[in-house]
C-alpha cells in the first residue's frame, strides 16, 4: 500500500510539469486560447479577403466554411507558434 502511495505521489509530481503556458505581459495563459483566438482573428481576414475578390460567394453553407475556415487557421497558428 505504501509504494502505492508513493508511486501516485512521483507519478503527480511528474505531471506538473506538462501544462505549458506562455506569458503575455506578465499574465500566464494556455497556448490552445492563443492558437484559438489566432485561428478566429485569421478566419476573419480571410473571410473578408474572399469577399472581396468575389469567391465566398461560390463556397458552401457559411456555417460550414466558417467552421472549418476557422479550425484550419487555429492549426496552422499552433503548428507555426507552439510547436515545441
């Protein structure tokens, strides 16, 4: 029971040091919310962008194009920013 005990006890300790964050301006913050917000702020460049030259138009149900608009930009901003 006691090496129980004190295996759970390594175990937890070990674990702690596997949530990684980012300081921003002295706060500390998940890097997944920074891939996030990243991944909203670009879909809505692109969108726009879209827009603008005329291709939205021909694209599929918005919901959809946003959705997935949206988890593609949230991807690459991982993979460029937070790929340690």
């Amino acid at each position: 029971m006691l090496i129980q005990r004190l295996s759970l006890c390594l175990l937890v300790s070990l674990m702690t040091a596997c949530d990684p964050l980012v300081s921003l301006q002295g706060s500390f913050w998940p890097p997944w919310i920074i891939a996030m917000l990243g991944g909203i702020c670009l879909t809505v460049i692109t969108s726009k962008t879209l827009n603008r030259v005329g291709l939205f138009a021909f694209m599929g149900p918005p919901g959809l194009i946003y959705t997935a608009l949206w988890l593609l930009m949230t991807f690459i901003t991982w993979l460029m920013a937070f790929d340690w």
